[in-house]
C-alpha cells in the first residue's frame, strides 16, 4: 500500500528514473480509534538512486468495508512535528506529523485505544535519577501539567 501510494507521489511530482523515491523501511505505525472510525499513520523513509534519504508521513483511514483509503501522504521536513494524541497516548512518541493539525483527520481527540490496546513503551527503567526525570517529564507532556 505505501509502495502504490509512493508511486503515485513520484507521479504527481514528475520524479522519474533517478529523482523518483524508493521505498527504504517501515519507522513507526499507530492505529488511532476515535468513535466508530479508524486511523492508521505511518513514517517511512524514502530514498533515492542518489542516495538522498527523505522522511514521509501517511495517514490511512479503514472505512466501514475494510477499505483503506488514504487522507495524507506527505514529505515531513526535519523541522517538522506535529502533536497527534492518538500516537503520543498510545505509545508511539516518536511519530512524525506534519506541523498543520489540518493535514491529517485522525489523533486530535485526547482517547486512549480501547482495552488498552496499542504498543507498550518497553520496559528499561532502572530506578535512575535521569530515568525518574525523564518519565516525569514524558508525563507531565502528555498531561498537559507545567
């Protein structure tokens, strides 16, 4: 699917031969439930014959027949990081979202998965002055407390 979408990218941005992107991995994937709908999001990179690397972003909506359909596919520029509640409350910090919260339609509704599905972060605390900080820090971003 990120393959066809990559291709269709490369298309309507008349990159052919050694300009167009290739697909290189898979970074992070969330699925996102906001009521009765579906959300995928995805960073991937990208690279060309060049060996110029890029960064993309997609969101996937699952429409009631199981269906994919895409809402966004784009470029994320370094600078880049939008704030998604649907990555960042089920475990997926590091994901990549374009800066304008209009770009993609799923992750601004402040809901967890249900169940508790979604990826756990693992578990490395060692009890650590830094390890206190940070997880101090990490909550107090996610609940909004200075």
């Amino acid at each position: 699917m990120l393959q066809a979408l990559l291709d269709t990218y490369n298309e309507d941005h008349k990159l052919f031969g050694d300009d167009a992107y290739e697909f290189k991995d898979i970074l992070h994937f969330q699925s996102i439930g906001e009521g009765i709908m579906w959300y995928k999001h995805f960073n991937f990179t990208t690279k060309t014959k060049d060996g110029i690397e890029d960064l993309f972003f997609a969101e996937v909506k699952e429409e009631r027949d199981n269906e994919l359909v895409a809402n966004t596919f784009c470029k994320i520029e370094s600078n880049e990081n939008g704030h998604c509640y649907g990555c960042i409350n089920n475990g997926t910090m590091d994901m990549k979202h374009p800066d304008k919260a209009d770009a993609y339609s799923g992750g601004h509704l402040d809901v967890h998965m249900p169940f508790g599905g979604g990826r756990r972060r693992p578990n490395t605390w060692t009890g650590s002055k830094e390890d206190v900080a940070a997880e101090e820090a990490r909550l107090r971003y996610i609940y909004g407390v200075k």
